[in-house]
C-alpha cells in the first residue's frame, strides 16, 4: 500500500509540471537546475526531520537559548522580523538582517556578504559566532549524545546512534533543502492556472522593464552582489563583500535577495533600515545614486509615477507563497518530541 501511494504521489508531482529529485526534493519545470547536487547524499524522511529538529532547538548555542529559527522565523520565509539586526545569544545584536532561507539549493554561496560557498558547513558560521549562538560543533555534539532523544533519532537518521559534527552539518543541510518555495500566484499564473489582475499585469510590466536585470524571474534574484548606493550606517560601517575579500572594488557589495515572499521578509536590506516595501520602492524610485560603488543599473532613478509604484508592488505581492508559511511539514516539530 506505502509503495502504490508513493508511485501516485510522484505521478501527481510530474502530471502538474514537477519534477522529484527525489520524491522529497521537487520544483517547477520551468526553475533551471539547481546548483546544488542533491543526488550527493541521498534525501531521506528520516535525516530531514532529525534536520527539523534541530533547526528549531536551542541546543545548539551555547546556553540553549536560540535556535537557528530564533533568526529565521517559518512564519516569516525563514527570515527575523523582530528587529532590524538580528539578536543572538544574551540578546547580542548583530551586524546585519538574518537573510530569508527558501530555495537554497539554487544559490552557491551564503549569507550577505557570501563568506560561506558550501550549504553543508554553513552552519558552523552562526554556530561559532560569539553573537549568534557561541558554541562550538564539538560540544553540541556533546550535548546531543548526552540527551534522551538525540541518539535514537540519529540512528534511525544514519544508522549509527554515535553521533557526529558532519551528521549533524548533513542532517541540517536536508532540511534546508526542502525549504522550496514555489506555490504563489506568480506560480499559479506561469503554470496557467491564474492570471494577474489588470493592476499586477501592469507591476509585472515594469517589474520587466526596471528590476529583472538583478531580480530575474524565476527566482527571482541572480544571487549575485550588487551596490544598490546605500548610505552607510556609520555606525556599522559595513563594507559588505569586500570584508570577505579584501578586494577594494567588492566594496559595499551584498548578495541580492530574492524577492519571492518579499511581503513577509520586511524589514528590507541587509541592515533592515526600512520597514515598508513602499519605502524600498521610493528609495529606488528618487535617487539618483553618486556613490563611485554603486552597481551601473542603478546610478540613475527608476522613474515611477505613484500609480506605478502602486501597480510595481502589486505584483510583487503576488510572490507571496502561503502555503510555503503556513506549511506544518517544515515548521516548528511537536514540543514532545523537541526536547532533549
């Protein structure tokens, strides 16, 4: 009976235009493929949910107070909305927004500034930073082989109930996967089952004509870095890329976002300074940009009547995926089976 569901469900998944990679790994036809190989380390229910566990316990830092979902909230595309800097350990502050995390297979590096070029290790970036979580693999591993739970979950995950850093690395790397999010309107209308309203037709015109050069369909970002002429925060004095690679023309480069679930990432930019979609589409709308570092397709303003501002964010709304938010499967596990 299990084998026959799971032939229907894959038969299902093709017949409305998706294809699996496997089963638990699918997306539209018309995503390109992902730069991620998925067919690296087999994708099972069992490392996944092991991986869901551990996004979402507090173990991980060092004094069990924050999670990896303490920064990217599923309610939220996986992004912090609290505050415009993410907060860590002791309520540190950070230097920067925490980035949304869906279709992370399609990206080859991570984070703002793309300091880590491999999902599997990124991890360990807010795992070690002393304002994020401040611990260290080679306790959490200590941690989880103490608890009650861990060992067997590891063994039904691995088949081993020794547990290890790179089980660990692994079993979050799977999670992350499954984080696709493809099911908005956008979706719908590409997959002609909807269409735009006359108001989010003429948004997606200009959205054509004014921002796909950075933020390309169908995901809506090329993921590469870009100068967007920002007045530094004087106060962080964040230089962006060129932080990672000392290269002074890499200066004030971050890693554009995706804008799919842009109506729940809010605030916006990688220092969060603005709290409303409106105020991101004024910025670009008003200024013409002087900064030497600013990227060329943004030196001069986008001009926008405040009709199409109104029509431009309409149809941005329309890359709002609620089934992707409200979905139970990647959410926060039962609270009895979280514990350690």
């Amino acid at each position: 009976m299990k084998n026959r569901l799971s032939v229907l469900i894959v038969l299902a998944l093709l017949l409305f235009g998706f294809r699996s990679v496997p089963a638990l790994f699918s997306y539209p036809e018309y995503f390109p493929k992902p730069v991620y190989d998925v067919k690296k380390h087999a994708l099972t229910a069992e490392k996944i949910e092991l991986g869901r566990k551990l996004f979402y316990d507090p173990i991980l830092s060092l004094d069990s107070s924050t999670s990896c979902a303490s920064c990217h909230s599923p309610y939220n595309a996986f992004a912090h909305i609290d505050h415009k800097l993410s907060h860590g350990i002791n309520d540190s502050i950070g230097t920067r927004n925490a980035p949304a995390l869906f279709n992370l297979a399609w990206q080859s590096q991570f984070m703002w500034d793309g300091a880590v070029n491999n999902i599997e290790v990124q991890p360990l970036a807010p795992i070690a930073n002393p304002i994020e979580m401040h611990e260290d693999i080679a306790h959490v591993v200590f941690k989880l082989q103490r608890s009650k739970i861990y060992p067997t979950f590891f063994r039904n995950a691995f088949g081993d109930s020794v547990i290890t850093g790179q089980h660990v690395l692994l079993a979050l790397t799977q999670f992350q996967l499954t984080l696709v999010s493809c099911n908005s309107k956008y979706d719908s209308v590409m997959n002609h089952t909807a269409t735009f309203t006359k108001q989010e037709q003429n948004g997606h015109d200009l959205f054509q004509k004014h921002c796909n050069s950075c933020h390309t369909a169908p995901l809506f970002s090329t993921y590469a870095y870009a100068s967007n002429g920002l007045p530094v925060d004087t106060f962080l004095n964040d230089i962006g890329r060129a932080g990672i690679t000392h290269i002074a023309s890499d200066s004030f480069l971050f890693k554009i976002p995706s804008l799919r679930n842009v109506a729940y990432t809010f605030p916006y930019m990688h220092d969060g300074r603005y709290a409303k979609l409106y105020d991101v589409v004024n910025y670009y709308s008003t200024t013409g940009n002087k900064s030497r570092f600013v990227s060329p397709q943004l030196s001069q303003p986008i001009l926008l009547s405040s009709d199409e501002k109104v029509d431009l964010v309409a149809f941005m709304l329309t890359l709002s995926d609620k089934s992707f938010i409200f979905n139970k499967n990647i959410g926060p596990p039962p609270l009895e089976q979280k514990k350690p």
